[in-house]
C-alpha cells in the first residue's frame, strides 16, 4: 500500500484526516472534491469559487501538506515561489522587514514561499531579474526603486513574467505596481511648512532616475506656488548620500543668505540628517526652522526631534504587493495598482 492510497480504515470518509504523509487524495478525502479540483484550488485557479480555494488551502495548512516542488515544477512549470529582490541598505530602520511582514501575510494560507534574493553592491539591478526570469527561479517577482524607464519593468513587460514593483515608471504600458502619493505628500507637507511661516522650503531629493524624485518636486513646486512663497531642491547632495554629507550640506547652505528654514525630508534618516544640520547652524527646530518629513517606524519618534511626520505605511505596501501578484499570476490583467493617500494629521 502506499502513501498516496492512505489507510484503507479511513479511505473515502469525508473529513477524516488519514495517516501518514499528506498528499493531494488526503485533502480530496476530507474534503469531497476532486484530486484535479483540490490541485486548482492550491494553486489558486481563478475559475474555482474563492471560498473553495480558501477551503482547500486551510485544510493544506492544517494537516501540514506540502507539495513535491520537483514534481510540480515538471507538471506545472510553476515553483511556487515569490521572489523580493532588496538590497542590503534596505534592510536598515525597517523597510526591508516591514516589507516582507506585509508580502508573508499576503501569502499566508497559499501555497506559495517568498524567497529574498540579494542585490549586492556594484550589481546591475537588471541582473537578478535576468536570472530569475530565465532560469524559472520563481512563478513572479517584487522589487522597490522604480525608474521613470526602469529597464526591470521593460525586460518582465517584454517577457510577460509576472511581477509588482514598488513604485512606477514611465512606460506607455499600465503594469502591476504598489506606490505612496508622494506627490500628495509634497504638497502638503510644502503647505504645513508654509503655514508654519517658513517663506522657503528645500528638499533633500532621491537620485533623479528614481520615479518619485519628479513627483517630489511636482508636490513642492506646486505647494510653494499655491502658498506664494520660494524653494529649492538641495544640490550636490541626495538620499542616497552619506548621512554627513547631508548634514554638513545643511550647515552651509544655512549659514548664507536666504537660506531654507522649511524643510521636507523624503525619509526619517535624511530628516535626522537635517535636523542635525539646522541645530549645528544654530536653527532651532520648531521654532526659527521646521521640518516634515515622512516616517515609516517608531524609530524616529524615540529622538523627538520637534519635526512632524506623515506615516507611510510599508507593512501595509507589502500586503498589496502580495496580493496583487498573486491577481496577476493567477491571469489577471485589470486594475493592479494601489496608491497609498498620504493622512495629514497635524498635532496645533
């Protein structure tokens, strides 16, 4: 007898849960359906009811089930793996954990795994999709830092694989993408520092390839325009730029004349960057200069810096990020984009 025909006591009684290894006629036993059937609803078919996916998966999950990936890859072509593509840098102050506690819950009671692989230093961000695209290393891909014409998005659009990425780009083509309104933000925050009475406002930005760099400078630009007052976009320095390099940037441009006192940081480790700078230069935060900046973990409130944060949720990012790859690798095409509102809930 095998393994697959499971104990003859117990074979073909509906919800019974037979010995031995779980296999696909183990959860077909306890739950009435088909091999065939119980097979689609694993791999989330979309022509099954969601309710007999959700079904099958939890009962996978309750005995323990887990598929023969060899045998699977040969039948299917699919692996079953998600793959979030992070640099190292990415982990530091939470993004990279935030991300993947959001995508992991967005797969959870499916039969996929999410597999992180490494963008190193020094290495093309094109070549890890490359990889994972021509050796089926995964059934889709996740990856952060869009460009206006991210040749990621162009290589996975040409070769019709799966993907989400964080942020967008510029192609003609709509494609999956999970983004924060930073345009939105920019505005506002421009808005609050005006209120504020700073007469001009500066931003430390992200390099210029990077999609949401222009939003930015939309935001303020427009925000500064509305408010009738100036800014300007720091030079020589971005937030991929040493922390110090930020800082002493700050100090000087603070000590000439017309100087920024508003400023609107695109990150809490530019913001303490920033601050840092203004106190050096003998600026008071809170009082003879303000700041705004976006804040994504707890980390930042610890230093009370006396600057005001508008939260940008990344667990919340990696849950749609899950959960719209798993719409597109199911073949779905329509509506796979979710923009994140930025809430201003400043504290008079």
């Amino acid at each position: 007898m095998s393994q697959e025909d499971g104990p003859p006591a117990t074979r073909g009684k509906r919800g019974v849960k037979p010995s031995g290894k779980p296999t696909l006629k183990t959860i077909a036993q306890m739950t009435g359906l088909a091999v065939t059937t119980i097979s689609r609803a694993l791999n989330n078919a979309p022509e099954l009811a969601q309710e007999t996916r959700d079904r099958v998966q939890k009962i996978a999950a309750e005995i323990g089930y887990l598929p023969d990936r060899a045998a699977l890859r040969l039948k299917t072509g699919r692996t079953n793996v998600i793959a979030l593509i992070l640099e190292p840098d990415e982990q530091i102050y939470g993004f990279g954990t935030n991300l993947v506690t959001g995508i992991t819950e967005a797969l959870r009671d499916t039969s996929y795994h999410l597999v992180i692989t490494p963008l190193f230093r020094n290495m093309q961000p094109i070549v890890p999709i490359q990889h994972i695209v021509r050796n089926r290393m995964a059934d889709g891909v996740i990856f952060s830092k869009a460009e206006t014409f991210d040749e990621r998005i162009r290589f996975l659009i040409d070769n019709d694989f799966p993907f989400v990425s964080h942020g967008r780009s510029g192609w003609p083509e709509i494609h999956p993408y999970v983004d924060f309104d930073n345009e939105a933000y920019a505005y506002g925050a421009t808005l609050r520092l005006a209120a504020k009475g700073c007469r001009k406002v500066s931003i430390v930005l992200p390099d210029s390839a990077l999609t949401y760099a222009e939003h930015l400078k939309s935001g303020i630009a427009r925000g500064a325009r509305d408010a009738g007052i100036e800014y300007e976009f720091a030079s020589d320095v971005n937030l991929g730029s040493p922390t110090d390099s930020i800082r002493n940037y700050v100090i000087k441009r603070s000590r000439r004349p017309d100087h920024p006192d508003g400023y609107v940081c695109a990150s809490e480790v530019s913001a303490l960057a920033v601050i840092g700078g203004l106190s050096d230069a003998g600026m008071v935060v809170g009082k003879t200069a303000h700041v705004v900046t976006k804040q994504s973990t707890s980390m930042f409130a610890q230093f009370q810096p006396g600057a005001e944060t508008v939260q940008e949720d990344f667990v919340s990012a990696g849950r749609n990020l899950g959960s719209l790859l798993l719409k597109r690798i199911s073949g779905e095409t329509e509506n796979l984009h979710h923009m994140q509102s930025p809430v201003f809930d400043w504290k008079d």
